[in-house]
C-alpha cells in the first residue's frame, strides 16, 4: 500500500493527454493541475507532471494558490530521478517546490562554500540525503572503529547542518538511513559492533538526539524502508550501475515522505479527521439494525476491525487532532451508539462537532469547517462508502479523502499511512489542541444563546496574557509562524534560531498573547514583531492570531497592546502591511477595521497602513496579565 500509495485513487486513463493539454494551453491552469497531482502517480507519471510544473512555471511564474518553497538537495548519491517527483508530489500537497542540487557526493563543500550554487540559491531548506554508504563499513566487532564510523559521519552532518544555516539561512531536512537487509550473524547482528545494523541504529539514534530541539527536521526514511521491506528498498545492481541509493520503484514513496515533512514545515498539515459512521466506525446501520444489531467489539473479526478505527482516531486526537462526526443519520439514533454501546472507544466528549442530518456530505463538511473556524484544507474525511468519497473530491477537491478498501480491517492501516497529519514538533499546545476546539464548539453554542455581544463576552470571564518572545515560548512562537494562513498580515516565515534573534535584538518589540476563559486554557493566540523603520516609526512586521479567538476583540486588545508600548519607547507611528495571499483574505481588512488609515496600495494588491500611538483603544472586558516587562502608565492587570 505504501508503496503505490495506496491511500490515493487512480490516475484517470487519459493522464498522459491531460499533461499535453496543460503544455499547449497558454496560461496556468492550476486547480486542473492539483486534480491530476492528486492521485496515486507513478515514477513516470511523476515526471511527467512535473514537466507540465516546469511549463506553467515558464509562462507565468509562480503558481497561484500553491506555497512556493526552495529545496536544495545534497547526496552520496544519484539523485536525478528524485528531483522531478518531489516537484510533482508537491502539488498535491499545495506546495510549489524548486530543486537546486550540489554535484553528486559534495554535500560538505556546497555547505562550507559561501558561494556554492545551494548557498547561492538561498532555499528555505536543504535536504541531506544520505544512506549507509556514508558511513562506511568498519570491521564487524571492532568497537572503536564503529564508534569512529558513526561519529565522523554525524560530524559531517553537524557541518553540513551549520554551514547551510551560517551561509544560505536554510534549516536542513535529514534523512534517518536504511540498514541492509543482509545480516553477518543471522539473529545476532544487532550485538556486534560494526554490523550495519548496529550502525544504522547508532547513527539513527545519534541523529535525532541532534535533532530534537533544534530548528532542523528528520524525515524518516528508515521507517520508510521497513514499511515496504528492507530487501525490496536496497539494489545492489541499482547502487552499482547508477549509484541510486534504493530501488526507483520506491520513487513516489520517498517523494511523498520527503513532501510530507515540507509541507508540516509550512503549516499544511490536516488538523481534523471527520468521521463518517454506518460501516466506518461499527459494522451495518444503526437506523435499520438497531443498537444492538451493529457489528462492533471484542470476540469478532469484523467487530474487532471497527474498535482498531476507533482506537486510531482515538490515538490522532491524543496528539492533537480535532474529531468530528458527519453522518446521513437521525440524530439522536446515531448518538446513542457513542452514548450507550458498551464497546464504543469513542465517546461525544471526544467529538467537537457532530453532524449527523439528511444533509449530503458535502453540506456537512463546510458546516464543520465553518464551526470549527478552519479551512476546508484542514479536513479529512474518512468514509466508507465509494460514491461519498467521489461526491466530496469533485465538490470539495481541498477536503482529504483517502480511499479505503473493501475489509475495515485496513482502515485504521490507510489512514495512518496517508500521512495527514505529519509533524515536525510536538507540544502541550499540539497535545490539547482538540481540547481547544471542542471548547471553542461550546463556546459557539453559548454566543448563540446570548443576543447581546457584550454580555456574552463578559461571559466568558476572559484573561489575556501579554508577554515578550521567550525561551518557553520559543518553539510554540517558530511553530505558529510557519503554520499560520489565515489570520496573518504578511505570513513572513521564521526558523526557531531567527525567532531567538529576534527576541534578543534590543530594537524589536516582540508580543506573544496567550488567553484563558471560562471554558479553558486557549493557550498562545497570537504573535506580533515590530521593527523601527523611518526615526519614530514601527513596522508591524508581522502579527497572526488564532482563528479560533475571532469575534471576541482580541485584535482590539492586541493593538491597545502595541500602542502602549510604542507610546513607551518614543514611537508616534504604527505602520502596518498587509500582504495578501491564497488564504489570508480574511484578514485585508484588519487594519482598517482597527482605525489604520491607508498610505499605499501597490500593484500586487498589498496594502499599508499607519496610526498615530496616541490614540486610544477601547478595552474589551478581559483582564490583563502582563509578564517581562510593564510599561509605565499601563494598567498592571
């Protein structure tokens, strides 16, 4: 299933004309392009379409609706065939990715160069591609040599990591490595030193200690390799006459596990899986048989198969991911299985929003985007049935829909496979992420019971926390820039090291705003950095906020916040850009709304803004905690 992402449903028939359509036409059709890069495409399917990435690209740029993104690659192998599938993989997960590579086995040197064609290029990341050639093969038993071994290749990793950082400003993405399948002492191989199990363990184990907590990211690619099997991964024949460093079947795969990592980096992961329920999470249908007639628990195969589903899900929304519910069901019928089946994993408290109604799918799923205030590209559907499936991916192309076999028993298997929800970090804020949104659903259900907006924000018994970037902070800070679209001004990008530089530069006024209420902690909502620009003058260089807090004046808060400070430090004038893009259409009136008046507009359609510190923002009714600093003159609390 990996292998030929079996999660994926078919190239059309007429694949290869539909590429030569795109070539001959003269402008860029890109939604047309997304719908034939979002299907189970082989290695020459791949190159194909990146063929068509690389026409449209030449005719008019970049491409409209995708996130751009530079990747230099640097490998001890032949990476020609691998370029073309990252391109074309990267379309369907909403990313327009550019390759510059270095020549075949120079990372070191293209990292250490300040002008190296990768440094040059200035990508946002570079990838590390290396396998266990790299790091030799000592003597099997021979302690020393092996620690050797596997030290001075992290070495040269730990290199390549910094000189790229130093000279290009690039965060590296590295490869775990594949051990060969082949073992010296059968079952004892992972005791003695030096055999390539053992090195690939020590190397793995080596990298991610490096990795972890710094601004660069690991993707898998050993996990890749037991997944399809190891004897299947490597080619001896393929390694000799071409120096491909696993066999070109597994092409598609890699790219995808590549273009995963790439896409968590840039905040595209999916964040809620919706779950459909007669013959997706229990065996039959509820509304003809019954409570007691649906097929699920302990003691049954097929019964067993629907509790692994469940047990999945269940595990997705441990980590953070949002559960939802949307069923062609009576209501109160399908809300019994979750309240009154002894066998049931999954609860209502585990569901932020259920949907269960004769509305069509469709109809369902922009019901629960819009109540859980994100977008239809945050949504998975898991569905059962084919016709549903088909429904929602030619009505909804942006909602996730993996195709599922006939067995349930492989259900929980495609969904984890898919790899909806790659991360690159994890955190308590990640951790209680579905606690957030379910929250916030009751939230939503208490405005609706209240007429008056005031009284409801009372209600909720607010507190808001301002505070400057710190080391607690940190990670959650970097996380949030590259993750959030939607309410972000200029969706400018900073690794966790620029985030460090910008919380010790005296000169930039840093914001990070956590909120509590009644219902529970929020936790952080919302980033501002200001720069001086002209004597006198702030450039609101970047502020995102949570969609999750919109309608309670945070943003009001937020900017009485600013205001304050920049009153502190001299400032008479707040500029603030808005630069608009695919997904940020929300926010093109933030800054009029807030009271900014208009200083330009250029031709791309940005627009900036500018205040005057001495004004006076109305408060909201929430409390204010402040932490790192206080400015004079501000109330403390």
């Amino acid at each position: 299933m990996i292998a030929e992402l079996g999660w994926l449903p078919p190239p059309p028939l007429d694949f290869r004309q539909r590429c030569r359509a795109l070539l001959e036409e003269s402008g860029a059709d890109v939604p047309a392009l997304v719908r034939l890069a979002t299907c189970a495409l082989d290695e020459n399917h791949l190159n194909r379409l990146a063929r068509v990435v690389e026409a449209m690209r030449a005719r008019g740029g970049a491409l409209a609706g995708l996130t751009p993104f530079k990747l230099g690659i640097v490998s001890n192998a032949t990476i020609d065939t691998i370029v073309p599938a990252v391109i074309a993989t990267g379309v369907r997960l909403g990313l327009d990715i550019t390759c510059v590579s270095a020549p075949f086995g120079l990372g070191v040197q293209a990292a250490l160069e300040p002008d190296s064609t990768i440094n040059a290029a200035r990508p946002d990341a570079v990838l590390l591609a290396f396998d266990h050639h790299r790091i030799g093969a000592p003597p099997a038993g021979d302690a020393a040599a092996a620690e050797r071994a596997v030290a001075d290749a992290l070495r040269a990793i730990d290199a390549m990591r910094e000189g790229f950082r130093t000279h290009a400003g690039a965060i590296s993405i590295v490869q775990t490595i594949a051990s060969v399948p082949a073992a010296l002492f059968g079952s004892f191989d992972r005791a003695v030193p030096g055999t390539s199990r053992r090195l690939a363990d020590a190397f793995n184990a080596g990298l991610v200690e490096r990795i972890c907590g710094s601004q660069d990211v690991v993707v898998d690619v050993a996990a890749l390799a037991e997944s399809v099997g190891l004897e299947a991964w490597q080619s001896a024949l393929q390694w000799n006459v071409a120096k491909f460093a696993f066999d070109a079947r597994f092409v598609p795969a890699y790219a995808e596990w590549v273009c995963r990592v790439i896409a968590a980096l840039r905040g595209k992961s999916r964040k809620c899986l919706v779950l459909d329920l007669d013959n997706t999470l229990w065996g039959g249908v509820i509304g003809d048989d019954g409570l007691e007639g649906i097929v699920l628990g302990q003691g049954d195969a097929t019964g067993e198969a629907f509790l692994d589903v469940q047990r999945a899900a269940l595990a997705l929304r441990e980590r953070g991911v949002v559960l939802a519910v949307s069923s062609k069901n009576d209501d109160a019928v399908a809300r019994s299985a979750f309240r009154e089946h002894s066998e049931m994993l999954l609860r209502e408290e585990h569901i932020a929003v259920f949907q269960a109604n004769w509305n069509d799918k469709p109809t369902n799923l922009a019901a629960i985007a819009a109540e859980l205030n994100i977008g239809l590209d945050a949504l998975v559907l898991l569905d059962d049935n084919p016709a549903e499936r088909s429904l929602v991916r030619g009505t909804l192309p942006e909602v996730a829909v993996p195709e599922l076999p006939d067995d349930p028993a492989q259900f929980a298997s495609v969904l984890l496979a898919a790899g909806y929800f790659e991360s690159v970090a994890f955190s308590e804020e990640d951790r209680d992420r579905a606690r957030f949104y379910a929250e916030n659903a009751r939230r939503a259900a208490l405005r609706e019971s209240v007429t008056d907006i005031e009284a409801f924000l009372r209600s909720l018994a607010m507190e808001i926390d301002f505070r400057p970037f710190d080391a607690q902070g940190r990670a959650r800070i970097a996380q949030l820039i590259n993750k959030s679209n939607q309410f972000n001004l200029t969706t400018r990008r900073y690794t966790e090291s620029d985030v460090l530089a910008l919380e010790r530069d005296p000169e930039i006024f840093t914001l990070q705003v956590r909120l509590k209420d009644t219902f529970g902690d929020n936790g952080m909502i919302g980033v501002v950095v200001a720069r001086p620009s002209d004597p006198g003058e702030w450039e609101i260089d970047t502020w995102l906020m949570s969609c999750r807090v919109l309608g309670r004046r945070v943003e009001a808060m937020v900017l009485r916040e600013l205001v304050l400070h920049a009153r502190e430090r001299g400032i008479g004038r707040l500029v603030g850009r808005y630069v608009p893009t695919g997904k940020n259409r929300l926010v093109e009136d933030h800054y009029p709304k807030l009271g900014f008046a208009l200083l330009e507009r250029d031709p791309s359609g940005a627009t900036s803004w500018l205040l005057d510190s001495a004004v006076e923002i109305e408060p909201a009714p929430m409390d204010v905690v402040r932490s790192g600093w206080a400015p004079s003159g501000a109330p403390s609390t």
